[in-house]
C-alpha cells in the first residue's frame, strides 16, 4: 500500500509539473496586426483584398503544418494575387518570434 502511495505521489508531481501551453494572448495579437496593418487587407470575419482571418482558421483547421505555413507566410516577404495583379504581401511589423507565434496562434483560434 505504501509502495502504491507512493507512486501515485511521484505521478501526481510529475504531472502538475508538466509545461502547460501558453494561452494566446489576443490584445497583443490585434495590436500587433494593427500595427502592421495587416487590417488594410484582412478582417476577422470578412473578406477583403485577402481572406478573412476566420476563412484562414478553417482552410488550415487540423493540419499539423499550419501553424508553421501561416510562420513563413506572414514573416517572409511574398507575392499575393489582388483582383488579379501580383502585390507584394507585407511582412508583421516584428522580429519576436514569440510575438509572430502569438498572432499565428491567434488567427488560427478564430
């Protein structure tokens, strides 16, 4: 009995000690995107020149590369279709990896 104590204690440590995920932090995002106006283009729930941030969730909802496709589209400078002519599309206003990470997180949460 003590053994089983015992492991059930090591168990309940090693759990509650685990790293939990960091939640996204939403204000920082919007303000981030903002700041980058990203905006001009996109909106939350309507398309614009580019897709809705919605639209962006569910075409990469539940596909493991998501995250790091929507990491090299908003990071490295490229070319997007409007109203048929080649754009460039701008990069986040930011060289935090974290913070990139965080508004990625976020427009995939939507």
């Amino acid at each position: 009995m003590k053994r089983l104590c015992l492991i059930a204690a090591v168990l309940a440590v090693g759990v509650t000690s685990l790293p939990v995920a960091a939640e996204v932090d939403a204000a920082a995002a919007n303000a981030l995107v903002r700041k980058s106006k990203c905006l001009t283009c996109h909106a939350i729930d309507k398309k614009k020149d580019g897709p809705a941030y919605k639209e962006v969730a569910a075409k990469h909802k539940g596909k493991a590369d998501a995250e790091e496709k929507l990491i090299k589209h908003v990071t490295v400078p490229s070319k997007v279709k409007v109203d048929g002519k080649e754009e460039d599309h701008e990069t986040l206003k930011t060289d935090d990896p974290v913070a990139v990470k965080n508004v990625v997180q976020w427009i995939l949460s939507l």
